[in-house]
C-alpha cells in the first residue's frame, strides 16, 4: 500500500490507499457508455470524501481482474511504468481545479508535478493557423517565458504546437494537457514533442485508457474540448491566438469565463471579417489586446 496525503482541511480523514487501485477504480467507472465527466463529478458531489474504489463494490470480481490485466499490460508495455496519479482530495490535487463546473476526479501525468504550482498561462487557437498567427503565437510565449510564466497547451497541431515548441526554445516550462490517455499520441506528428515534454516538463491527461481504446474513435472526439476545460482552470489566464466560429478553443474560453479566469483575445481576431466570436466574448468580459505589453498590464504589477 502506498501512503497518499490527503487534505483533510474539509474535516475528512487521512487514508492509506493504493493509487493502482484507484486507478483500477476509475477506469470501471468509465466502462459504462453513458458516463461522462459531468456523471462522474455529480457521482462524487453526490458523496463526498468518497474515492473511486469505493463506488465499485458491486462490481464482479471477474471484471475487475480483466481491466486490471489490461492497465498492467499498459503500463508495462506502452508506459514503462511511468505514470503518477492525482486523486481530488489529496494534497496533490491542484485546488483551482475545483474552480470547474464539473471537476474531474483524478489524472494521469508524466514529469514534474511541481510545475502545477507555477505561474502559468494558456496560449491556444486554430489547428490550420495562419502562418501571421505563429508568428504571434511564438511571440507571445517568449515573453511569456521571459517574465517567467510556465506555457500550457493542449499538443494539437497549430497554435499548440508552436506554443509548446517556443517555450522550450527559449529555455521555459511548459505543460501538455492531452486529449488522449498518456499512452496515445495526436497528433502523430508530435509523438516526440509529445514524449519530450513527458520526460522534462509536465503532461496531463484524465482521459480513462481503457474506454479509450475500446471505443469508436468518433466517440473519442468528446474528450478533447473536455480537457480545454482542465486547461483554463489550471492556470490565470487563456490566450486566444486565432480561431474559427467552430473552433474547439471557444469551449476553453467559455470555461475561462465561468472560472472567473482572464481571456485574452488578440486583437487580430476582431479584424477578420469572416468570424463574430470575439465581439460576443469581449461582451461577456473577455480582454481585447494588440500585444503582450496589453496583456502584462492585467498579469504584472
């Protein structure tokens, strides 16, 4: 048994619990199609200081055996045992995450923990960016850098991408929070970049393996515009480079808002004629910015 602390500030009792089991835990919990992160965290608002092991009690012993045959060959084969669990209600858990409408209940990571408690701030937008909007994108991030926030991202093609890869540059920290479980690359082009960040900075997912890899890939989607959400909760403020009306980055910036996080637009979004999302977000309290001297007014004394 592995000893984890929790945080009994609530009046709750500290508890010797194994995080493999846990882990065993919230991955059946997943089975069902009908879960969703928003089932999950109603579940545990339900009943508090309760942990994933013990909602599974009915559970057939047989089942659980198999998915614990499956996380093992995972970790063994795809991870090489290196994966950390964050369980909500342990000292681990970043307390800005309860912040989120729904909170999620417990994640994987690779790397170094410690970065969660770093300045941090989200810069993300369009997979197809424009290549003005790289430009920008990297532009911020080396300021970024230099007044030394960390940078999180979500490792998608685009503004992501480039956001990871000029912190690193440039000497920074940066976080990944994937769409994927930690074993999965997307995508397939950033395997390294993916890997890299997993050994020398901080990646996280809350994504379950196991529903993961037994599902329609279409269904898989959903779990994408899910962790733009764990993305605006962990840090200050969200960044939007560029975007389209469609783009997935418009669900971080709901979250950011209902999180009570900055959201900064770049002005260069109000001046493409062909989308009308800015305006409605600058209506709603989101910060309209030409540069990053705008942006440092709201973050620097």
């Amino acid at each position: 048994m592995i000893q984890l602390q929790f945080d009994t500030s609530d009046g709750s009792f500290e508890r010797a619990i194994s995080p493999f089991q846990e882990m065993i835990a919230y991955e059946i919990l997943w089975k069902e199609r009908n879960t969703t992160f928003k089932k999950l965290a109603e579940t545990f608002q339900k009943n508090s200081n309760i942990l994933p092991s013990e909602l599974i009690y009915n559970e057939d012993k047989k089942n659980i055996q198999i998915i614990k045959r499956n996380i093992l060959d995972i970790l063994t084969k795809k991870l090489e045992n290196n994966l950390g669990i964050v369980i909500k209600g342990t000292i681990d858990y970043p307390a800005k995450l309860k912040d989120a409408k729904y909170p999620i209940e417990l994640f994987y990571y690779q790397g170094n923990l410690e970065l969660l408690n770093t300045r941090s701030v989200s810069v993300v937008g369009a997979r197809k960016v424009s290549e003005e909007g790289r430009k920008r994108a990297a532009r911020l991030v080396k300021y970024f850098v230099e007044d030394d926030f960390t940078i999180v991202s979500g490792l998608a093609e685009g503004v992501d991408t480039v956001s990871h890869q000029t912190a690193i540059k440039y000497g920074g920290r940066t976080i990944g929070v994937i769409g994927t479980p930690l074993s999965s690359f997307y995508p397939r082009e950033n395997k390294l970049l993916q890997e890299f960040i997993s050994k020398n900075h901080l990646l996280i997912s809350q994504v379950p393996f196991i529903r993961y890899e037994n599902q329609d890939y279409r269904m898989n989607r959903l779990f994408f515009p899910e962790r733009n959400v764990t993305m605006s909760a962990i840090t200050e403020a969200t960044v939007i480079v560029e975007a389209s009306d469609t783009s997935g980055t418009l669900i971080q910036a709901r979250a950011a808002l209902q999180q009570k996080r900055k959201l900064f637009i770049l002005d260069s979004c109000f001046k493409n004629p062909s989308i009308s999302w800015p305006s409605k977000y600058e209506k709603k309290g989101a910060i309209r910015v030409r540069d990053y001297e705008d942006i440092k007014q709201h973050l620097l004394p």
